[in-house]
C-alpha cells in the first residue's frame, strides 16, 4: 500500500490538533494509506529528511503550522521545482483549517508576483480546509499526478569536492542565499556589487554554487575582485543551472539538505537577498537552528536585504512579517538599502569574534 507522511508533533492529550489529527488518520487509514509518524513523535534533520522523502509516497500536512513544518513544505516544493526525482509523482497537502499556513502561502504568492517562483505553488502544495478533502486530494494525484515545473535539464556534472585554505587575514565567511532564476539588470548588479565588496574586505563568500541568476553574479563579482568564493551544489541542480567558474572551494553534496548543511557550518555571516522558494527554505531553516541554541548559527548574524521596488514595496515584507510572529527579537538584521548591508554584515562578524586576550 502507499504510504504517505503526516507532519507534526502531538504535544499531549489537550493537544488542540489531536482531533484533527484523529480525522484524518481514520480516512488515510480507510483510504488505503499506510501512515508514517502517526504518533508525532518522529524527529527530522538535515541529515535524514531525504531519506523520509524517498521512503514516503505522499505528504499530509496538519494544522498548527511550525517553523520546521514550513520548511518541510517548502523544502517538499524546493525538490519538485528542482526534478528532484524522489518526488516525481508525489503529493503534498496541506490541512489548513484553522489557517495556520495562510502567512507561507502569501509569502509564496508575493514571490510569484515578483518573478522568483515561476511555477503555481497551489498546484504542487495543495491546500484543503477538511480531512475530507485530503483525501480527496490524494487521490487526484495518484489518477492525474503533478503539473510538469517547465524545466530542462541542460548539462551533465562530472565534478567533484576540491577545497583550498581560506587566506590568512580573513574576517570570515559570508554565506548569500539567493535567486538562481532572476535575471533583471538591476538586481544582478547588486549581487555582483555584493560579491565584489565581500572580496575587497576579506570576507569569503559561500553560495548555493550556481551559475546564473542573482547567485551567479555573486560569485563573478568576488572571483573577480580576487575574493575566496566558495559553494555547494548537488548532481540534478548541476544539471539545471551550471556550475560558476572560478570557486576556490567546492563541496558537492547528494541532496539540497546536505547541501545546505555545509554552506552554514562554513559561514560565519548570512545575508538573504532577493530569492525564491529555494531562499525561503534557507532562510527557515537559519531560524529554526537558531531556536534549537544549534553550535551551526552560535553567534552568527542574519541580514535580510528587503530591497524595495519603484513603488516602494519591501522584497521580503511578508516574510519579515511571518518571521516576527515567530522568531525572537534579535534573530535577524533588516537592512532596507543595499549600502546597508557589508556595514551590517562587518558589524556582525566582530561582535561574534572572539575577544582579544
């Protein structure tokens, strides 16, 4: 029988989504579903979330919505956007009555507007307001299955992991998470401006290791202005984007989870510049290591670049929204012009320096 994954944890018998949660085990069951994480008590991680991913047929995501369980979610549409062929044909629903999941969906929405999500996020995480109509769901997948992404794979990867010493002097390391797909003029400027003025001040800049988009500007601008450049990449997104020339290091790892395991234990500093679902699940997944007290973010400054358009419109105004709701004051640094950011990115890799004896 199929088997799809229930998200969530069960907090005790006054649970106020145990009801729920009840439901729709009941109709999985009857459905012909076999069920993972019944109980809520399974823990995921960088380390093994590919594997649930493979070993599953189907997701089901349950009210009260999470800081993990968004990026769980996220992560699930990252991997259909990318060809991610674990996924292929599989699922995601999210049960949203009592509306906990509305602050991702406009985030998801606001980034289609702006052109960094080009697919129809509503066709790939599902939306339903009764157990019901999970069901029902399910079930039009596994007759119709999933809407094509529209993407090409364009070139076949033969690389592999090389690594070269960060030169002494060095401040640090500052990870930039960014578009891979947006091409406007303007934008690119700044990433290649970002990428340059790391480099001049002796900051190492870490990057998803793509070659277009916003993330390739980043790395021409700090491989050309000397910088030590380093990323992360994996096969089937090598695939889809290329690698950028000149990287002074390179970890290639098997899946985007890993991935991103590596570019944040080697960073010392973050910056989030304009990005799409792949950036929304970077930026979670900061903040949930910082909830956890993990050794991965001890002392490490989050800077959101909330570039604003001719109208006026902050880039990441809904996610700054969602992220005050439930993160602690202090998680992160807003800068609202890009003249703000190496400020804001220095000042951060001194107060986490270590003091002088």
């Amino acid at each position: 029988m199929p088997k799809v994954r229930l998200s969530g944890t069960v907090t005790g018998a006054n649970d106020p989504g145990r009801g729920a949660r009840a439901r729709i085990l009941y109709l999985l069951f009857a459905g012909g579903w076999d069920i993972y994480n019944s109980n809520g008590d399974q823990r995921i991680s960088l380390a093994n979330i590919q594997k649930k991913i493979i070993e599953s047929d189907a997701f089901v995501f349950t009210p009260g919505a999470t800081l993990e369980d968004m990026f769980k979610a996220i992560s699930i549409f990252v991997g259909y956007q990318t060809l991610d062929r674990h996924l292929s044909g599989k699922p995601t629903v999210l049960l949203n009555s009592d509306r906990s999941w509305d602050p991702l969906l406009e985030v998801l929405a606001h980034l289609r507007v702006m052109g960094t999500i080009r697919q129809d996020y509503r066709d790939y995480l599902l939306s339903a307001d009764t157990a019901e109509g999970v069901v029902a769901l399910l079930d039009g997948v596994r007759g119709e299955g999933l809407p094509d992404p529209g993407r090409e794979r364009f070139a076949a990867t033969t690389t592999e992991s090389f690594e070269t010493e960060i030169p002494a002097g060095y401040l640090g390391n500052a990870c930039v998470f960014c578009s891979a797909s947006l091409e406007e003029e303007s934008y690119l400027a700044d990433g290649e401006a970002l990428g340059r003025q790391l480099a001049e001040n002796r900051i190492g800049c870490v990057s998803g290791a793509g070659r277009s988009g916003i993330m390739g500007a980043v790395v021409r601008g700090s491989v050309g202005a000397g910088g030590w450049t380093a990323g992360s990449n994996v096969p089937h997104i090598i695939e889809l984007e290329g690698l950028p020339d000149g990287l002074s290091s390179f970890w290639l790892r098997p899946d985007i989870y890993t991935r991103m395991e590596v570019m944040i234990r080697n960073s010392d500093a973050f910056v989030i510049f304009p990005g799409g679902a792949g950036t929304v699940q970077e930026l979670l997944a900061l903040m949930i290591f910082q909830q956890q007290n993990s050794s991965l973010m001890t002392g490490k400054p989050v800077v959101i670049f909330n570039r604003t358009d001719e109208e006026g419109h902050g880039f990441w105004d809904p996610m700054i929204a969602l992220l005050s709701a439930m993160t602690s004051p202090g998680s992160f640094v807003v800068a609202q012009t890009f003249d703000e950011l190496l400020p804001a990115v220095k000042a951060g890799l001194r107060s986490a320096a270590p003091a002088a004896a």
